[in-house]
C-alpha cells in the first residue's frame, strides 16, 4: 500500500494517521452492534484510507455491500465523507457529516459534529494560501470563519468534556486568525497563557503569537 507522503500528510490531512486508526479500532471493538464480517470490512476500508490511492470513489466501492442503517451505516458514512474531507470536497463532507450529527452510534455522532469545525476552516482558508502555503487573512471567506466559531460553540456546548474538546479549543485560535479578529485571539492568547505551566508548551504559544498576532501590522 502506498501511504501519503510527508508533504501530503500536512494541513487536513495530518489527522490522517495510524493513531487515528487505532482510535477507529477501538469504536469497532467497542460497539456490540457489528457482526465481525462487519467490524474487519470497516478495519480494512480505515487502513486503506492512509493510502494515497484512496478516493471517494473507492471507499464507496469497498462499503458497498454494508447496511445503509445502523451502526454500521453510520461508521460507513462517516468514513465516505472522510475521505470526502480529506479529498477536498468540503461541500458534500459538510452535508454528510451534518448529517451523521444525530447518529446513533456515540463515536460518529461526536466525531461527525467535530469535523464540521474543520470543514468551516477548510473552507475559510481554501483560497488564503499561496503556492508557499503562506496564509492572506484578507483573502480568507470570513462567513466560513465565523462558522468555524459557532461550530466550536456548538461542539462544546454538546460535549463540554468530550474527546476532542482541547484541540476544539485551540482550533478558535485559527478560527479568529482567519475572521481577523485580532482582539478576540489576544483574549484567547492570554488565557492560554495564564494557564500554561509547561514550559516547553508555553514556548510554542509565544512563538504562534509571534507568527500569528505581533506580525499583524495592527501591532507594528
């Protein structure tokens, strides 16, 4: 199988990853609800979405012969709009994952409303980067941005300690980066700080400030 190269496991893709596997893994074991011919269908259709060659086209191939409802409908949607998220196509990953937020199945249902946070990102910030991957905020979609902020209200509200709550919160960082709200990420930055005791961690925050707040010509 041929992984994703370095280059391409950055940005949306970088959640694509073997430990992102092992979590898949751990919902199949967990959930009683699937016969085992379905559990190891699901396993393989997750592995083969590390590899370069996987598409749409073939995850929707590789499910196909699995119920349509159920737990198991829900874990094959999800993964089909996945690979939809991880492709680029942000439209139909936003309708489906929208779609999976009243899933039966816990894990989908959380991991679905997460998604649509980086859907809204991803959409802000598709037309912001250069062929360096150098960030314009003027040429951001605030709309999408602002989005991003009430999908991150509204995963919080929904799971105030869920599994993805930390990276939740750091992800308002980049949702007020793209809006330009530069007063709303100095209030974040703060916050982050004065609960900071890692030194190590506090280092990279003072240097996301500096590539990402005090280059603003708002602080110049």
């Amino acid at each position: 199988m041929d992984t994703l190269a370095p280059e391409e496991n950055e940005g949306r893709h970088i959640s694509n990853d073997t430990s992102a596997v092992e979590a898949f893994f751990d919902v199949l074991l967990a959930d009683t609800q699937f016969t085992e011919p379905q559990r190891i269908q699901l396993a393989q259709a997750r592995i083969n979405m590390l590899s370069s060659a996987s598409t749409l086209a073939t995850m929707t191939r590789d499910l196909a012969t699995l119920p349509a409802d159920g737990h198991a409908g829900e874990l094959k949607q999800y993964l089909i709009n996945a690979v939809a998220f991880y492709q680029g196509l942000f439209e139909q990953a936003n309708s489906g994952f929208q779609s999976l937020t009243t899933a039966n199945q816990p894990w989908v249902a959380e991991t679905a409303r997460y998604m649509l946070i980086r859907v809204s990102l991803n959409q802000a910030m598709e037309n912001a980067l250069d062929e360096c991957n150098v960030f314009n905020v003027d040429k951001a979609d605030k709309e999408q941005g602002r989005g991003a902020v009430e999908r991150i209200d509204a995963y919080l509200q929904a799971y105030p300690k869920g599994r993805y709550a930390d990276s939740a919160r750091v992800l308002y960082r980049r949702a007020y980066r793209v809006i330009g709200d530069e007063n709303a990420l100095s209030a974040r930055y703060q916050r982050v700080i004065a609960a900071q005791k890692d030194l190590d961690a506090l280092q990279t925050i003072n240097n996301e400030i500096d590539n990402n707040l005090l280059e603003s010509s708002s602080f110049i």
